[in-house]
C-alpha cells in the first residue's frame, strides 16, 4: 500500500522538524495532488496507523486536495476538472503538458502551544 510508505515519510518529517523530542502535535496539513495517485482516506487510515506510539499520535490530519494544472501554449497554466480529459479549459485545445498536480506537501503543522515557550517554530 503507497499510501503506508507514504504516511511514513511524513511522520518522520515531522518528527524531524520538531523542537523537542517530546512536543505533541495538534495538526498536520498536506497538500494533496489530484494526479498523485494518493487516496486521502487511505492516507489518512495509513497516517492513523505511521502516527502511532509518536507525538503524531493525537494529530489531526487535514488533507487539502489541489486540482491538476496544465500549461496551454495559448492561454497559460489553466486548472482542469479531472485526469480524463486533458483539454484546456479556455480554448480547448488538447494539452498533455502537466505542470501541477503530483505534489504531495507538508503545508503546516501546528504544536501544542504549552511546548512552545522557547522553541524555534519550524517552517512558520
Ligand atoms: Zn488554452
């Protein structure tokens, strides 16, 4: 299951970036690219399944999708409505140049303020 390995690689990024060992997480955002192949109630039950026993524990998973782009020669990068057909929007001219979509991102997380005091905020 991808979205195992995947959830994985998130947790220890966020371990990585937190200030103390013993920092509790509250919120972790992704962005979540429609062509990623990733699906958010698999990564969010394989999340459920990476976070536990760590300070990911009791976080909360927020999955925001983002919407596949393509870059039309005429008219620039255009958001289209689903992977099946690869059309620009605007003037239709059929366009397999895929410029956004894939990404899979840490977009924030958020900490248990009372750990906070002292600490260097990460990516803030
Ligand atoms: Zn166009």
């Amino acid at each position: 299951m991808h979205e195992l390995s995947v959830a994985h690689a998130v947790v220890s990024t966020v371990l990585d970036a937190l200030p103390s060992p013993d920092t509790r997480v509250l919120q972790v955002r992704l962005r979540v690219g429609e062509l990623s192949g990733l699906v958010p109630q698999a990564l969010e039950f394989a999340y459920d399944v990476a976070a536990q026993g760590t300070p990911l524990a009791d976080a909360v998973l927020v999955i925001e999708r983002s919407p596949i782009i393509i870059a039309c020669s005429t008219c620039g990068d255009q958001p289209i409505a689903s992977a099946t057909d690869f059309r620009c929007p605007v003037c239709g001219e059929p366009c397999g140049d895929v410029v956004g979509g894939k990404e899979l991102e840490i977009l924030d997380i958020t900490l248990d303020d009372t750990a906070l005091a002292n600490a260097d905020l990460v990516g803030a």
